[in-house]
C-alpha cells in the first residue's frame, strides 16, 4: 500500500499489537522459548497461516520443522532469508542460547503450493528496504512470553533500519493477548500498562 502511488488515501501511522509478520521460521527464538505458553501455542500459529492463506492443513506439520523453508526450495531466496535472519536482526538478550533451525534439504513445493507465504502483503517482514522505508512511523507492542515477539522485534529494526520512525514497547512480563487484561474482572498489571501505554502513543500521534 505504501507504493500505491493511485491511493488517495495515506496511513499515518501503523501501530501494532503483538503483530504476525512472516511464517518461513518458527523456531525464531521465542517460538522456541513459547512453544507452550499460553495462550498462543507454536502449532496454533501454523495452523493459523494455513487457514488465513487458504492452504491444505495437511502442511502444518511441514510448517512446524520448517522444512517449507528449507534451502532446497528456489521460490526462497537469500535475499529473502536474510530479512528474517534473526542472528542478524535481533539483540544478544533475545537470542540467548536458541539456534536457528534451517534445513537443507525439506519439502519440496510447498511455497509453490503456498504463494502466500512469501508475499508482503501477509508477511511484511519479507517486503524490500525500499517498501519500508515507505511506511508510516511505527508502534510496535512485543511481549516475552509471546511466539510473535521476534516477529515485531525484527520487523522493527528492519524499520529503523530504513529510516522510519518507532516506537519499541517491550513487556517482559507481557504474554500475548495481555492487553485483553486490562480491566476487571480479568485485571492485571501489564494489561493496564499496555493499554495505557499504546492509547498514549496513539494520542499524540494520530
């Protein structure tokens, strides 16, 4: 949308809540440390992928061993690899001890199967320097116990990377979904901390 020269219409901001922003990898560092927190479990997110993208939900195992991505598969470049890279993209406090999970040899077709997979308009990590550097100023929210935090950690730096404005709101108490807590009966500290925080940001903002 940011390269639509035909919209009349800009966004003036993006302001994102634990967002999803790419399914080649997930053992990212916080798939693999919150594989099994609640509320969003790693296999959740690749069933998610599967259904919103329109694909056979035979592959989800396939998505959990990342063999979708596997280097054996041409549709993925290393262009294209190195804009999830999270060895590269992330801070030594989030990268702690995990390795990446890359295979050589996997299935084969499956992006072919699944274009969706490696379009920016579902995964905007993957989208060129160029492309985001044509977006608004960004929030990004991340939580540490959330599959999703590496997604909107890296997709932030990619961001300032390309000389767009953002704010980085971390929670290290936060789980995903956390915001939903900020009132009774279900109230919790970092609920009403995240939702302060983020209609602050949009107050001065929008």
């Amino acid at each position: 949308l940011s390269s639509d020269s035909s919209l009349k219409v800009k966004f003036k901001t993006q302001a994102l809540i634990y967002p999803v922003l790419q399914a080649l990898d997930f053992h990212t560092p916080s798939y693999q440390q919150n594989q099994a927190v609640p509320i969003l479990y790693r296999p959740y997110m690749a069933r998610f992928w599967l259904q919103y993208l329109g694909a056979d939900s035979a592959l989800e195992p396939l998505l959990l061993v990342n063999n979708h991505s596997s280097l054996d598969q041409p549709a993925i470049s290393a262009t294209t690899r190195s804009k999830l890279n999270w060895t590269a993209l992330l801070p030594a406090e989030r990268k702690k001890n995990f390795k990446p999970v890359v295979k050589k040899k996997g299935s084969p077709g499956v992006v072919d199967k699944v274009p969706g997979l490696i379009d920016v308009r579902a995964a905007p990590l993957l989208a060129e320097q160029g492309v985001l550097g044509k977006t608004p100023k960004a929030y990004v929210m991340t939580c540490e116990f959330d599959v999703l935090r590496d997604d909107g950690l890296m997709y932030g730096r990619r961001l300032r990377d390309a000389g767009v404005e953002v704010t980085s709101d971390h929670y290290e108490d936060g789980f995903h979904g956390c915001m939903v807590f900020a009132n009774l009966p279900m109230m919790s500290s970092v609920g009403q901390r995240s939702m302060r925080n983020y209609i602050h940001w949009l107050d001065q903002n929008l």
